[in-house]
C-alpha cells in the first residue's frame, strides 16, 4: 500500500499537481492524504484580529478549509474513480511544513507531491517557497510538479549523482515501482572533470545498479564543471520526462539548495522534480 501526502492550497496549481499523482499511481493501492495547514490563514490580517476574536475566526477558517476539502475529494473522485485509491482529507491548524512532518511520521508517508508555486508565489521562480522548504526540511521524498505541467508517462528520467552517497533501500524501491510500469529508462548521469570513480563510489553505483534492476539503467559521465548547467542541458538535449535527485550531505542536490544555485535550476525547470531523502527515520 503506498502513502501519498499532498499540500493544498486549492489553487490550480495545487489541483494540476493531485491529477498529476493520480495517474502517477494508478497502478498502485494507494492511500491519498489531502492537506490544508491554515494557520497562516488565521493571522492573515492581524489589523483586525484580536483575542476576542481568534477563536471565532479559527472556527471560520478551519470550516472553510474542510468545506473546500471536500469539494477537492469529490472533484478527486470524479477525475479518477479508482477502486485501488483511497482518500482522506485533513485540515490542520499548523504550518505547512511542520504539519507536513507531523503526518509523515504519524501516517508513515511515502513521498509528498505538491505543486512548485501556491497562490501567492513569486511567478518568476517556477518553486515558491512553501515548496522549497519542504525539499530542505521535511525527511520524506518530495515530487514537485510544474505549474501548468501536463501529464506524461515518464518513459526517460534522468538522475545526476556523484556517487558519494549509500543510498536508501526503501526510496530506491519507490523510486523504482514508480518507473517500471511505463518502462522507464533511467539515466545515471556523473557530472565531474573527471571520469574516475573511488571504491566507495563504485559499491554506491553497483548498489543503485542492483536496486533498479526492473529499469533498463544508462551509466553516463559528463565532463563538465557547472552541475546546474549541464543537468539543465542533459533534459533538454535528451527528451527527459522527470529529473531525480537525492537531499543529503555531499549531494548534488544539497550543493544547489544550500548554495543558491536553487534559483536558477528552478527558474528553468519544466519537467516533474523528485527530490529523495537520504535522512534517517524512524
């Protein structure tokens, strides 16, 4: 049974990221979290707000973010009447990111799908903040999905790595129920000046190699200096459908999202982004 978390915020975006992960795992049993964390919501317009009135005005937030919930439900089931997929909605007093942990403890979440930017984001950036923190902060597989991104099978996934990490079991396996049912080709690209690989990046690469063993796996190094450059490139030049890539210490993707580099890989980004979590959990 896969568990999957979605943050809403019921925009377009947000809707346009649940059908993506309808079809997604259509294939699956699945059980689908919706989320709405409204306390941000609460405390919009402090200038009016008081004491007296929080509790009335929580009230009337918490009703309307389970009234809208259920109206996402119905459009879920509508879309996508499914015998293998079950749904739940849960609007929460909390902030998006710390609701998001909460649950995938809680629910023992398999990865989160949410749209790149909400309602209010800057639409220079193709991922708004919200989406940014969940990448850096919450220890559970994130896939991000472009605003206006219209489904597709992705049949060719790229996933640049540099080999220094011991990848986990559990995401490479999610990683790899979700790719084989539309035969995916993945791309193991190795970004560096050199094409040399240590002992321990050897065991990382054979690991990945038995753990992906229902993908028909590509090994390609490119000889280059800037990361972000190339992996833009890579999907543009090869037709890729989704790009991979693991949060950890000695990561590429931790070089981009701490060292602002983040910026222009996301302003460019059009293609579904999973960002798997080499972070232990309980």
């Amino acid at each position: 049974m896969r568990k999957i978390l979605i943050p809403t915020d019921f925009s377009d975006n947000a809707m346009n990221a649940i059908k993506y992960a309808l079809e997604l795992f259509k294939y699956h049993k699945s059980k689908f979290y919706i989320m709405h964390a409204y306390q941000d919501e609460i405390y919009a317009d402090e200038t009016v707000l008081n004491r007296n009135k929080l509790a009335t005005v929580t009230k009337q937030v918490h009703n309307a973010s389970t009234k809208k919930l259920d109206n996402v439900l119905k459009q879920i089931k509508e879309i996508s009447p499914n015998p293998r997929h079950e749904y739940f909605a849960l609007p929460a007093n909390s902030v998006l990111v710390d609701e998001a942990d909460r649950i995938v403890d809680k629910e023992n979440i398999d990865i989160i799908v949410m749209g790149t930017r909400g309602e209010t984001n800057d639409r220079r950036m193709t991922f708004g903040s919200n989406t940014l923190q969940v990448l850096k902060y919450v220890a559970c597989p994130v896939l991000a999905i472009p605003e206006n991104y219209k489904y597709t099978q992705p049949k060719h996934i790229m996933f640049p790595t540099n080999y220094m990490i011991p990848y986990k079991r559990r995401e490479l396996k999610l990683f790899c129920d979700m790719a084989s049912p539309f035969r995916a080709t993945i791309d193991m690209v190795y970004i560096s000046m050199s094409d040399k690989l240590s002992m321990r990046q050897e065991d990382n690469r054979e690991f990945v190699k038995n753990e992906l063993c229902k993908n028909p796996i590509n090994f390609i190094t490119i000889k280059q200096k800037d990361i972000t450059k190339s992996i833009l490139k890579y999907i543009e030049t090869n037709n890729i459908d989704m790009l991979v890539m693991v949060n950890t210490r000695q990561s590429f993707l931790e070089d981009i999202l701490f060292q602002n580099r983040v910026s222009r890989l996301t302003l460019e980004l059009e293609i579904p982004f999973l960002a798997m979590q080499n972070i232990k959990r309980i």
